[in-house]
C-alpha cells in the first residue's frame, strides 16, 4: 500500500469507508432474518412497525438515519441506533483491515471474517445463538481459502497452508468442546453453548492454532471483566447466562489486524524470559 500514490490510497480509504457502511446495512438484513429463517434479498426492506417498504433515499446508511432523525418517515415509529451503530462498525473495521494489509487477497479474506464475526456477535446478542452458516460455513471456507490463498497463513504453498488450516479448526473446536464436557461435569449443566465450540473452530480455520491460543486468551480476559463488572455494577447473579460469542470475535477480529505482530512479541518475551 505505501507504494501506491497518496491520492490513490486515499481514494481507495474513502471507498472502503462507503462500501463498508453499505455492507454494514446488508448486514442488519441478515442479522434480522436469518435467525428467522428469512430470505436476506426478498423481500426488500421494509419498516418492522408498518411494513413499509423503506424508499432507497431512506436506506442510505448512517445518513438517512441522521436525517430521518431516528425515525421511519412513514409511521414515526422509532428506527433502533443498532443500525447505524453496525453500519459504522462494518466500515471501521474494513478500513482497518485495508490500512493493515492494503493491497492484498489477505484483505478480502479478512473483510468477509469481520463480517462473519460480527453477524455472529450480534445474533448471539440478540438470540443467545450463533448461525450455523457462520460457524459451519466458516470452517468450510476457512479450509478451502487456505488451500486457495496459502499466504493466509504464512505460506507458498496450499498443503502446508491447508494443515495449518486444519490443525487450527481442530484446536479451536477441540479446546472449547473440552471446556464444555468438563464444566457440564463440574456444575451439572451446560457451561459453554456449542455454537462458540464450533465458532472457534471456524476461526482457527482462518487463524491457525496461534490465532486460537490467542483468541481464547484474550475472549477470556474480555469476558471476566465484563461478567465481573455486570455483576457488580449491574446486579447480575454469578450464574446468569451471558453471549460468549462476542468475546470471540472480538478476539479473533484483534488478530486479524494486529495478533501476529503481538504474538511474535510475545514469543519473543517469552524466549528472553527463558
């Protein structure tokens, strides 16, 4: 990237901002009606009070928000800022992925991850579930984009790439589906949903096994804190139910853009320290 004009980098950075709000808004059309087995391309957007279906002039994203001020031109019913919030999301984070590997395959892997990722967290949210599509459908494609693209994991050539791959979805799932049995053993009821086992196979497909260790240390840390802080702050009982899934992705989509180079400062600490 740094070898292209300044006008086309920028040029560019502005685009994927644009593109990423407007996949932004496809992605509240799946996160509406896939958990309701609905068609995401029929029928078009329509309004969930009145039904009506919303103009292109209202659809544009985050700027029909602001300028309809919250509110659907038809009924006035309230339009949730859940919508603009991932439509400016989705264009974050896609512009963080095209600033760290710019002009690469790498960077619509990562773009379709994200994506995944927060189609995920935001299911889970809202029904405590995370779609198969998601999490089956990632390791399929995590699989076949290693063999396809081995630089996803640092190497030339599709079998080792696809190993990696593998051996990745195979940690992943197989850690968090040992978490699961032994908390079922040790408190007598489920304590990890199987959609987080198979959602971080899914990213260990795209990952490797370093993006796994990774993942699960820091969903781990963002978990802890977030359960300890509802708890005290919100009244939460120690055993209430709370969506894991996002602390995975958040996780995952940190190492996408920045767990290789904090992993090999880790490595590096850690064979100083030794």
């Amino acid at each position: 990237m740094h070898d292209l004009p300044p006008d086309l980098v920028t040029l560019i950075s502005i685009t994927v901002l644009i593109g990423g709000a407007c996949i932004g808004s496809f992605l509240n059309v799946c996160i509406y009606r896939i958990p309701n087995e609905q068609s995401v391309v029929h029928p078009r957007s329509r309004c969930p009070s009145c039904l009506h279906p919303i103009a292109w002039y209202d659809n544009i994203p985050i700027v029909s928000y602001v300028l309809l001020r919250g509110a659907c031109r038809h009924c006035g019913s309230t339009i949730s800022w859940r919508y603009p919030l991932v439509e400016a999301l989705t264009s974050l984070l896609f512009f963080l992925v095209w600033r760290q590997y710019g002009w690469d395959p790498r960077t619509l892997v990562f773009m379709l991850f994200v994506f995944g990722l927060l189609l995920a967290t935001f299911v889970d949210f809202d029904h405590m579930i995370i779609p198969d599509r998601v999490s089956l459908g990632g390791m399929v494609i995590g699989l076949a984009i290693s063999a396809l693209l081995p630089t996803l994991h640092g190497e030339t050539r599709p079998l080792p790439a696809l190993i990696h791959s593998a051996t990745g979805l195979a940690v992943g799932f197989g850690l968090l589906w040992l978490v699961s049995v032994l908390g079922k053993l040790m408190f007598k009821k489920d304590a990890m949903g199987f959609g987080d086992v198979k959602l971080l196979g899914a990213i260990g497909a795209f990952t490797g096994w370093e993006g796994v260790v990774f993942t699960i240390m820091i969903s781990s840390l963002l978990g802890s804190v977030v359960g300890l802080t509802l708890i005290i702050v919100g009244g939460r009982e120690w055993q209430s139910r709370i969506p894991y899934g996002p602390y995975l992705a958040i996780a995952a989509i940190l190492w996408a853009l920045w767990g290789p180079h904090w992993w090999g400062l880790y490595v590096d600490w850690v064979q100083a320290a030794g």
